[in-house]
C-alpha cells in the first residue's frame, strides 16, 4: 500500500483546455459504444474488483454508498451484500437494467438511477461512500467527475476506485485499439486515472488521505482465440473497432491481439491467464 503525498505537483498530468470540444457529442459517441454489444458478460468476470473495493474502503452496514459509472452493478452488489443502502447509477440504462436482475436475483434492496457522473443529480454531502470500478475513469472531463464524486460525500466520506493502468495489459489494449481507430482528438486519455500523480492532481485539494494499491485481475479464458470472440461480441470499444474496420483490416487487428494476449499469457500453451493491472484507490474527503 502506498499513502500518497498530498503536498506533490511535479510531473502530474495535466488536461488539454476544454475549448472548442463538444462533450456532450463526445458522451454520446461514448454511450453508443459502450452500450454496443454485451457489457455484462464482461463485468461478471470481474466481480472479485467490487468486493476487494468494498472491503478497501471499510464499508459499513447502513451507510449511504453511491456507486458512480456502476455499469452492471459489480460494486453496487458488493455494498449491498454488506448492508449499505446503495444507489447505483449509470448513463446507459440497459446497463443498470442488467444490475437490477442480479440485485433481484439476490434479494439485495437497491435504488437503481441514470446519471451522469459528471453530473451527478444530488445534493452535496449525501453520500457516506462514492464507488466506481472501471467506469469513472471513462468520463471525458476528469476534473468535473472528480470534483462531483467529492461533492456529494459528507466530510470525512471515503472514495473508492479502480481504474486500469496505462503499463498494464488494458492499457496496452487500449493503445491496440487506438492505433486501429483513433479516440478523440483532445481527450484525456482515461488511462490517467489509473497514474498515482493524476489522482493527486484530481483530488489532493480536497481529500485528507490517498492511499493506492497496485493489483491485478487475472483474465482467464480457453486461448486467445477464444478472449477475442468474447470481446469482440460483448465488450464495446473492442466491439466497436472491429465494425468500424474493411475485413483486411480486422485480420490485422486479429492478428495484433492475439499476439499481445500471447506477450502477457502466464498460462501456458493449455490455457490463456492474462494479469491486468489496476490501481485500488481510496480517498478520504477532508
């Protein structure tokens, strides 16, 4: 575990000016994309990061938990299971639908709302927890989402994340991808909010502890053969990518995952065990 310097402002990050970028276009490219193909039978895979969260932030029953970006609930669930009252929220609603049928199929209570995480529709101090794994970090203005996950905690509120980082296997994916079909020009990268300087530089001004934790997720799939066809059915930006590419182009783009799913199997040649880097962050609000 790593306390962070709250006092550090060298070498951080910084954002390229807002002016002239259409955001609400850019959230709407960002909502078509992520709501293509079938992002649930991504985040069921990665269900242990909500409940390595919930117990990083030392959630307790009966508090007030607001999971932010939620897609299909991963964190939502895990404070749920832990007695929180939890709201879960999300701009692609289809997403959140996914969330409630497993909250359902569970018996867990839990208020289910879109919301814009740059946006967020509650008062300041209404929240104990604000959660998000792998969703927030997606957001186009990182200084607007973060100031909001801040704005709607009581003082002394904590923040958890996780957030891929940009060294890791989804931050290699990620730049794959993007060499395929290019982001949007003047965009912060997401991979930002996975560097320990840009989470200084979001939320040092108003927290009074940051603590990062290096981890990892392991993919587990048959071969890479088989981590492309999930991906390319379900997951959105890598969904999106091949349906914007001429077939020459998706052989290629084939052919460049597989090899840097091959780079990073620690399996052997009998299975595919991909270790994908992330950065747990907790922050506690002054």
């Amino acid at each position: 575990m790593r306390t962070l310097n709250l006092e550090r402002n060298s070498q951080q990050p910084s954002n390229p000016s807002p002016e002239a970028i259409d955001f609400q276009a850019i959230k709407q490219r960002q909502q078509s994309t992520w709501a293509s193909g079938d992002y649930g039978a991504i985040g069921r895979l990665i269900q242990i990061v909500g409940e390595t969260l919930a117990e990083a932030v030392d959630l307790r029953a009966g508090e007030r938990v607001l999971d932010v970006a939620a897609g299909n609930g991963n964190a939502t669930l895990a404070a749920a299971r832990r007695f929180a009252q939890v709201t879960s929220t999300d701009y692609v609603k289809e997403w959140l639908d996914k969330g409630a049928e497993r909250a359902r199929a569970e018996g867990l209570e839990v208020r289910f709302e879109v919301a814009d995480a740059e946006e967020l529709p509650y008062a300041d101090g209404s929240f104990d927890v604000a959660l998000s794994t792998f969703g927030v970090m997606f957001t186009p203005q990182h200084k607007k989402a973060a100031h909001e996950l801040v704005r709607v905690l009581r003082s002394g509120g904590r923040i958890g994340l996780a957030n891929w980082t940009p060294q890791g296997f989804i931050g290699e994916l990620f730049r794959l991808v993007g060499s395929y079909v290019p982001p949007v020009p003047g965009v912060p990268s997401s991979l930002l909010w996975g560097s320990e300087p840009h989470i200084v530089e979001l939320f040092g001004p108003e927290a009074s502890e940051i603590r990062c934790d290096r981890r990892f997720f392991n993919f587990r799939f048959a071969s890479a053969d088989h981590w492309i066809t999930v991906f390319r059915d379900t997951y959105g930006p890598v969904h999106k990518a091949f349906a914007a590419l001429s077939p020459e182009r998706q052989v290629e783009l084939t052919a460049d995952l597989t090899k840097l799913l091959n780079d990073h199997n620690v399996g052997g040649s009998s299975s595919l065990v991909v270790p994908s880097e992330y950065i747990e962050v907790v922050i506690k609000r002054k």
